[in-house]
C-alpha cells in the first residue's frame, strides 16, 4: 500500500518527519506499479548484530515504519529528522513529541539525550533515536527557542535547509550571504547549551563563518567531496579541513546522487562510496573525522510534489541522477548499489576493511567519531 502524505497527516495528526515539496529536488514521477516491498524505506532484519556502535547521522522514518524491528537493523542511534525543514514552532514541537511518544511505544526504543543513552542501547541490543532539525526556521527571532528544544530532546541542528534564511545562507540558493548577525547569536546559544551544530546543507560562506564563529565542534552530518562529485550538496576541501581542525565530523552519504562521480553515467558503487572515504582519509592523513550519514529512510518515502505556480531556480541536485539511474525517489536504486538498506552495513564493512581499513579505524567510522564529538558537545 503506497501512504500518501496525507494520510499520515490524518493518521497522526499534525505530526511532520520528513519533506514533500524541495527545492532543487525534481518532483517524483508517479509510477502505479510500485511496489512498496522493493522500496529503500524496507530493510532486511540482522538476525545476529555486528560488534560496533552504528551513528546514521541523518535519516528520516515515516508513520508507517516497523518501529518493532527498528532495533534489529544494525543501527545503534538514527539521528531521525524530527519535523519538517521550514516549520514552525508550534509544528516542529508536535514532530519533536512524536517521537517521545513512539519511544514510549516501543520497548526496542529509547531517546538518545547522552552518549551513555547511545553506549546502553547498544549493551542491551536496543536503538535509539536522535532527534535533529535541519533547519532553524522555526527560531524565528527568539533564541529562547532553542534551549526549549534542547530541553525536549533536540540534540542536532542544520540552521538553513538549503535555501537562505534569517541566520545564514543554504547550498541551493543564488546567493551565499555567509552568518548573519543574528545567525551569530545562534551559534552562540547552541554552543552554551550543547546542542550539536550541522552544517550540511549550508552554503560554503555560511558553512565556514559557522565553523569559525563556534567555540565547539561542528560536523557535516551528511555530505560528500565535491572534489570527486561536483553536486551542490558537496563539499570543498577547505570545508573538511576546517571542519576537521575544530574536531568536529564529516558524515559521508552513501545516497546516490551525492556519490555520483563527475561525468559518471552508471549507478554509484559501495566502492565509489568508499572512494569518499579514502579521499577524506588521505586528505586529512587520518579517519578520526570520518562518520557515516545514509540518507536512508524507515517507511514510505512521500512524494516530492511539483508547485503549479512554478519554483525559483535552486541549484539542481538530482537531475542527472533521475536520467542515468533512476528517478524514482524511493527505489533503492538511490542508494549505492552495496550498501543501499541496513542489513548492507555488514558489506560495507567488508569493503572498508578489503581497502585496508582496519577495525578500529572501522568503529570509528560508524559512530566513535561522533560519540567522541556527542560527548565534547552535549550537556
């Protein structure tokens, strides 16, 4: 059964996980013969767990997902986008608290508020939920906002999604105007609270003033190299070093269209993916900045839906994917061929170590890396 977006707005009220409409994003094609069993919001159950602590530092779940079998996936904490970018307060607390509620649901769940949260989870063979923003439109102009989230859980925080708003500039927009002044106070207030500041998304002016202008640790929870994959979402060079001096994260996507080689006509490989890896490795002459974030979804991925009163022109992000692969947004195809459900961490793994990666440079590529940040940052 294909979920409409809204019927989960009738099924859960007011609650929002996730996006329908984004710039920038083409529109998904509708196909009747869909079948939602070959989708990349199913994944298959680990019968046996592998040994590490897996942080997917950007992920989004849908109303219809097996919240049951959450635990049995692989992943230790999703860093779950919580409500939709561009909401406001009153929508992003019924997100935020919808995922209380699930927590209190399903005993293979819990709230990830510390890094301890994340260690027992793992001990006792459960998940937990780490709740993000990826955008900070619902601050409006009261900071105040953002340790009442914090206060409810919230522990990540993109400030613009793409496009630019009242506290910096996104990727997508024509114009990158760098950190506001009041978008300076924000840095400020995240950093004296603890909350973890992400910078995907960003424009690379505001992405760098961020970094700059913070007195913690700032990651990417979900990029890649624009120097092998010149998309809009990528990064510099001089992002990642930047990132990496202030010891914060650069979370790697294995999403198609970010790891899609320059030039390349064929689906992208778990090897084109590690390509990523190795070249942020040898960048930086270590993999202690290195995580993951899959982009992957729990549930039904909802529709992009097309505006009749036209868009502006974003920079495009998936055009040449949706013409060489697939423009099917919830096929796995969007995802690396290798490593496109949950269940593949384990081939990841593989692969990582067949390129020479030992186990601990393993463990700290799936979640140490961002414990170690979690714990500098959180309070």
């Amino acid at each position: 059964m294909k979920i409409k977006r809204r019927d989960f707005l009738k099924l859960f009220g007011s609650v929002a996980v996730g996006t329908s409409t984004l710039s920038g994003y083409s529109a998904q094609e509708i196909n009747e013969r869909f079948d939602p069993l070959n989708e990349k919001g199913i994944h298959p159950i680990l019968e046996k767990d592998h040994p590490y602590i897996f942080i997917d530092s950007c992920m989004q779940i849908w109303p219809d997902a097996p919240f049951q079998d959450a635990h049995r996936y692989g992943v230790t904490s999703y860093a779950v986008t919580a409500w939709d970018p561009h909401l406001d307060l009153d929508q992003a607390l019924e997100g935020l608290m919808f995922w209380h509620l699930i927590a209190r649901k399903y005993p293979g769940l819990s709230i990830a508020n510390t890094t301890e949260d994340i260690k027992k989870a793992k001990d006792n063979k459960k998940a937990t939920l780490l709740l993000v923003s990826q955008c900070g439109d619902f601050i409006g102009t009261k900071l105040h906002r953002i340790e009442a989230v914090y206060r409810l859980g919230l522990r990540m925080l993109i400030p613009a999604y793409s496009l630019s708003n009242r506290i910096c500039g996104g990727c997508l927009d024509r114009t990158d105007h760098g950190l506001t002044s009041f978008g300076q106070l924000v840095v400020e207030e995240c950093n004296r609270i603890g909350l973890l500041l992400d910078c995907s998304h960003l424009g690379k002016r505001s992405s760098l003033d961020i970094i700059e202008h913070s007195q913690k640790s700032v990651v990417f929870s979900h990029s890649c190299t624009k120097a092998l994959a010149d998309n809009p979402r990528n990064i510099t060079d001089e992002q990642i070093k930047a990132c990496a001096e202030k010891k914060g994260i650069i979370g790697l996507s294995p999403w198609g269209p970010m790891v899609m080689k320059t030039g390349q006509t064929k689906r992208p490989t778990v090897e084109d993916f590690i390509d990523h890896i190795d070249y942020v490795a040898q960048l930086l002459g270590s993999t202690d900045n290195i995580g993951v974030g899959t982009d992957m979804s729990l549930g039904t991925y909802p529709d992009h839906e097309y505006d009749p009163w036209g868009s502006p022109a974003y920079k495009d992000v998936t055009s040449s994917y949706n013409k060489y692969v697939t423009p099917n947004i919830r096929s796995p195809l969007r995802m690396v061929d290798g490593f496109s459900n949950y269940a593949e961490v384990l081939n990841f793994v593989t692969m990582l170590k067949k390129r020479g990666y030992g186990n601990i440079d393993v463990g700290k590529i799936l979640g140490e890396n961002y414990m170690r940040v979690f714990g500098q940052v959180w309070k």
